[in-house]
C-alpha cells in the first residue's frame, strides 16, 4: 500500500499492509488531519533507520474487522486518533483498537471528520474528566455549577477550537487567548465570549473584562511560560489544565497556597493502558459525531490542502511549524496514479 514515511524526510513509499489484532479495524484512510505530535515525533527520529508512519487523525471507511470486534462492520464510516505507539494514518489502511474509534458525524466531508478525533479526546477528557465539568451544564463533580469562567491558552489551535465549543456548551463563560485579528475572528466564531491576547500581559486584560481571578484556566500551549501567570490568575481552590510536557522544573508552592488543582491530560494515555478502557474513547467520539450532527458542535477544519503526499504533508508541517494555524489542517484523498 502507499504511505508517507518519515525517515525523517517525509518520503513517498510502499509498505506492507498492516497486520491488525483481534480488537482492531483496518480502515481505508480517506483523510487525515495534522498535530503538533506528528511534527515532534519526526523530530526524534534518526536518519539512516527504516522510518515511521506518522499520523494520529484519520477518518476512512472500516475494510475489515477482527474476531473480537462488535461495533463495527465493513463499510462504516469511522474517524479516530489510534495509539502513538503503533503506525499512523499517513498510509492507505491503518489498523486501530476498535475501542478508540467512534463514527464518522454523516454531515461532515472526510477532511472535516478527519480534523476531530484527536483534538476532540485532549479538549473532552481535559474538561470533562480532569476538571470535572459536566459536558451537558449540569454541576460538575469538583461541586462547581455552570457559569463559572474558563480561561483557555491557545484559543484558536486545534485543542483550543474544541475546548472552546464544548466548555459553551457546558455552560462556563469563555475567555480565550489569541494573538492575531484572524485568529481573533476564528475563537469568537468558535464561541468564545472574551478575547485577549497571549502576547500581552494577562491580568489587566482580564481586570478589564472585570475578572481579577478565574475558576479554571486550561493551557494548550507553553505550560513553563505561562505558569507563573497561571499560578497568578487562578482564584483559591480553582483547577488548572496543562496537556504540554513542562521543558523544566515548575514551582508548586503557588498552587499549594491556593489549593489548586492540577490536571494533567495525555490523550494517548488510555490507548497506552490498553484493554476496555480504551472503549471511553470510542464512546466520546460517538457523542461528539451525534453533537455535530445536532449542529451543536461544528467541525475545527481551517484548511485542506490537498491529496494525501508526502510533498503537502511537507507543507503541512512547516504551516505547523509556525504555530500560527487556526483550527486544524487536514489532507483528503490519494493522488491519482
Ligand atoms: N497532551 C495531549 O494529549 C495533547 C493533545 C493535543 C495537543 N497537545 C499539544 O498541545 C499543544 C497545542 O496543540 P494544538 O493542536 O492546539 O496546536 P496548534 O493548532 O498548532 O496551535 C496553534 C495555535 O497556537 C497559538 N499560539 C501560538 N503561540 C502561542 C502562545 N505563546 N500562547 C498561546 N497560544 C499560542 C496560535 O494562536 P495565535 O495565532 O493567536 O497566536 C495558534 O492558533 C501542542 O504542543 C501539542 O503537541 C497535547
């Protein structure tokens, strides 16, 4: 089959197709879309060795399913993140745990599917089960109510753009962060209420909004830059999410004295721990795939940028690279041959 290796050039290849388990799908990979993860990944790679298949997002069509699998059947239409460590979706077929895949929402383009899963896991899981709020607006079970303010670092990333929809959608008043006019544009459409901006000192902005404190914060990007401005912003017994590994050590007296609750969010943990916990997964996607046919959430894409190649997934990296995408970037299809 064809895939994409990085090598750590990204190279146009043929590979063996892949050899699924008893609990995975293989699916025809009709779309993918590109995180920061794939870019970090290749970063480590050596040159000179076989090179990997990167790739967490993929929307496609289930070809086949093994023995243990009961949710879905040849032919669905599925989307997914998968497990990093095993070959990604920069490939025609990719074989995931059935458990982490959830349905394709019926209304979406494949590059519109594919843009999903992996944002949606981090942003859900961090929200949800770290900080406790409940997905429908209901109390949460750290005993906050609806309404509460959520400061979101990072609005308009692709981590950002979800969070954004779905803490709305749970109630809480959102303030994101966003640097320029066009990523500005893009939190409010997502629903933020509130803007600042990353670049410039946080605490007036927010005083100006009439915030001195928030309830919660959630960092999609620089945890050891913004956590002084963290420690400074969140109000006593608040909750702080961070899902960007600390580059050193990170001062804890802050917190202590506030009784902060840190959440940590790893959305490949559960694919790492393995068995039928991994089926949370699956099951989130499936509700998100419902909100988005309900029209309450809408797809994060910001661009397609063509086929599935290793010269636009170059050009996708470098736009990455930048860290100044909004929304997610996505590729769709295979290049005729
Ligand atoms: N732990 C996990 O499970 C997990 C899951 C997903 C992602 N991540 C990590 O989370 C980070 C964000 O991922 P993503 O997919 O959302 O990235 P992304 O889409 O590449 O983020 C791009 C956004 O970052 C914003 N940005 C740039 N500099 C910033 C700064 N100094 N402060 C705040 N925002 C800034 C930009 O906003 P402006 O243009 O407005 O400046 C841009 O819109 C990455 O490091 C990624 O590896 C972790």
């Amino acid at each position: 089959m064809r895939a994409v290796l990085a090598t750590p050039e990204l190279i146009d290849a043929q590979v063996a197709e892949p050899t699924p388990g008893p609990h995975d799908l293989v699916l025809q990979v009709e779309a993918l879309a590109v995180n920061p993860v794939d870019t970090k990944v290749r970063a480590g790679i050596a040159p000179g060795g076989p090179g990997r298949i990167l790739g967490w997002d993929a929307a496609g069509v289930v070809v086949t399913c093994g023995e243990a699998v009961s949710r879905f059947r040849p032919g669905d239409a599925v989307m997914a993140a998968g497990d990093i460590r095993r070959p990604g979706c920069y490939a025609e077929r990719l074989a995931v745990d059935a458990r982490l895949v959830g349905r394709k929402p019926e209304n979406l383009s494949w590059a519109e599917a594919a843009a999903l899963p992996l944002t949606t896991l981090t942003a859900w899981e961090g929200l949800f089960e770290g900080l406790g709020f409940d997905p429908d607006g209901g109390g949460c079970s750290a005993g906050e109510s609806a309404g509460h303010s959520l400061l979101i670092l990072g609005g308009a990333g692709g981590v950002g753009s979800l969070a954004i929809q779905l803490a709305r959608r749970a109630g809480l008043r959102v303030i994101a962060s966003a640097s320029r006019p066009e990523s500005r544009a893009w939190v409010q459409e997502m629903g933020a209420e509130q803007v600042v901006d990353h670049h410039l000192p946080l605490a007036p902005q927010l005083q100006a909004l009439g915030l001195e404190q928030v309830d919660a914060i959630a960092n999609f990007s620089d945890t050891d830059a913004y956590w002084d401005a963290m420690g400074e912003l969140i109000r006593p017994h608040g909750s702080l999410l961070v899902i960007v590994g600390n580059r050193g050590p990170l001062a804890m007296e802050r917190l202590k004295e506030k009784s902060v609750r840190l959440c940590w969010e790893f959305m490949f943990s559960r694919s790492a721990a393995g068995g039928d916990g991994q089926l949370a997964q699956g099951r989130i996607l499936d509700r998100l795939a419902a909100l988005v046919e309900a029209g309450e959430i809408r797809t994060t894409l910001g661009q397609t940028l063509g086929a599935i190649c290793a010269a636009s997934l170059g050009a996708a990296h470098a736009l990455l690279a930048e860290g100044r995408t909004f929304g997610k970037i996505a590729l769709q299809g295979w290049p005729q041959r």
